[in-house]
C-alpha cells in the first residue's frame, strides 16, 4: 500500500473519510467525534469492501505513552492502477503479458509450426485462478499473448517468460501422454478390440498373404454387402498393406454393419502393432476412434425414437 504524504499547509484543509470530522452541528455526534480515537481507521463491514487499501497502523515515533497524537491527514493509494477498472486482476494479467511481448519483440522466434505444444489453463481454470468471470473473448487475448510468447526461440527464452508461462500451463499436458502399443505375441501376432453400437469384434494380425477370416468364414461369406466388405479392411487397404497381412477375427452381437465396422477398428488397432509409423494414416483414415453413434431409444407417447403420433383435433 502506498501513501501520498500532503503538504503541512494542506494537511489542515483536508479531511480523510474516516476520521471524524470538525463541522458537526449535532452536539451529541460532535463530542463522540472528539472523543474518537486518532487511531480508529477502521469502517463498517458492508463498507471495509470497497476500501482501496487495507487499514493503516501509525507508529509512535519520539512520543511517550502520556503525550497525544496528533491527527494527520493522509489520501489512500491502490496498490494497482486496474483496481477501479470492473476486473482488475484480468486486466493487470493482460498488461503484463503485454510488457513482456514489447520486452521481448526483437528476440528470434521459431515458426508457428515447430513451437512447443502447449495446453492452456481453460477458462474455467482461470476464472478460479482469478476469482473473476471473465468472458470468453477476453481470456481468448491472454491466450494470443501467451502464443506469441512461446514462439520465442527456447534457447533463447528469458526466465520472466518461462515463468508467465509456466503460470498459464496446465498440471498435466495432454501432449506429453505416450500410448502404449500392445507387443506381438510368440507366433507374431498382434490383437486388436473395436466397437460399433452393439457389435464387438475381435482381430488377430499376422504377417502373410492377405487372407481374411471371420468367424471361420471368408469374407465373402460373412458380409453379403460389398460395402460391409470394404469396412471389414479398410485399415488395410486405406496403408496398402493388404496382400502383406492376414487377419482372422471373431465378432458378434447386433448386426452385419454394426460388425463390420467394429473389425474396422480392431484390424487398425492390431496393424499398429505391427507398424507404429502408421498412426497418422490410420487416424485420417478414421481407423484409430471409435463410433460413438448408437441407436436413439423409443419415448413414451412416441411411435419411434421421434415419430409421434398423427394429431387429431377430435
């Protein structure tokens, strides 16, 4: 907290807000007035809230115990310049950042592409942080900020950076997470589990010739659809890897789609055993997520999930 010393001359014209003042005309408020203490700086609790700064404890300087103070007038600085601004700490946060970008702006900066990934604190996060409601829009600010700033080379990067930084990362970065890639088995197989709706299919991946068996059956046999074919091995042929694998897999439960679709997944989960390098071809390939797509129930009052009933005025 700061205090702005006035001049001797101006001491006396002046009167601060909580002590009690001279010019009172009610007899009774005038001798609590004096009898107030020089000392007492303290208000109310519905006040104390929006004082600027916290109360002030004067010392007792060359003064004995018997001699009185002498009542002196003082004006209360914030300790920062956004505290009447609707959201101080934001704003000060923002400023900052700022700073630091104009510090900083001739240091070299890497491309966007080959910075370091980074998650961010969410907005949620940082209102608790904050104990502020920041909008969405202006925390978005802090965030280009913070992209500018960790643009900067990291050989390069001064320590004030590093810690700005720092205080907006999240605990555990999502980005540092290694997934962990099943190991073949004695004979060279690798398994793999997929999903869709109600299905579930297991599959079993080896080095061959492009042999596909389900069931027990070709591929032919177990799915009448062409398309329900392709989508048994599309992780295959979307790698080209299909005269080079072969693949025995056991499905069940709801329908030929619904298993087709699930061998999807579990033939991309066990070809990438084999070869790890094809994630990113796999992924695009829509062979590494799960479906989450299901069937909507029945309401009551419904015929389906959302056809109702025709509606009869009488």
């Amino acid at each position: 907290m700061k205090v702005a010393w006035l001049p001797t001359a101006l001491r006396e014209g002046l009167r601060c807000q909580f002590f009690a003042r001279q010019t009172i005309l009610n007899p009774r408020l005038r001798r609590r007035g004096l009898n107030a203490s020089a000392k007492q700086f303290s208000t109310s609790i519905r006040l104390r809230a929006g004082i600027a700064a916290p109360e002030i404890k004067f010392k007792n300087q060359g003064k004995g115990e018997g001699e009185e103070e002498k009542i002196f007038f003082a004006r209360l600085i914030p300790e920062s310049p956004s505290y009447f601004t609707a959201q101080p700490a934001f704003t000060d946060d923002l400023l900052a950042l700022q700073d630091l970008v104009r510090k900083y702006s001739t240091l070299p900066v890497v491309k966007p592409g080959e910075a370091p990934r980074v998650a961010w604190r969410s907005l949620v996060e940082y209102r608790n942080m904050v104990g502020e409601s920041v909008k969405a829009s202006k925390y978005h600010k802090i965030v280009e900020v913070l992209r500018r700033l960790n643009q900067i080379q990291p050989s390069l990067m001064p320590s004030d950076v590093a810690a700005a930084l720092n205080e907006y990362k999240r605990d555990i970065s999502p980005f540092q997470n290694v997934s962990k890639i099943a190991p073949l088995d004695e004979f060279g197989r690798a398994a793999g589990h997929g999903r869709r709706k109600t299905s579930s299919a297991t599959a079993w991946v080896v080095e061959g010739t492009g042999e596909v068996l389900v069931n027990g059956k070709t591929l032919a046999e177990a799915f009448g659809r062409i398309h329900d074919r392709e989508s048994a091995i599309w992780a295959l042929k979307a790698t080209d890897r299909i005269d080079k694998y072969n693949v025995w897999a056991r499905v069940g439960g709801g329908g030929t789609t619904g298993q087709a679709e699930a061998m999807t997944l579990a033939v991309g989960k066990a070809l990438l055993s084999h070869e790890p390098a094809l994630k990113p071809a796999l992924r695009r390939a829509g062979c590494m997520t799960r479906d989450p797509r299901r069937v909507e129930r029945k309401k009551p009052g419904h015929r389906k999930a959302r056809k109702m009933p025709a509606w009869v005025k009488r």
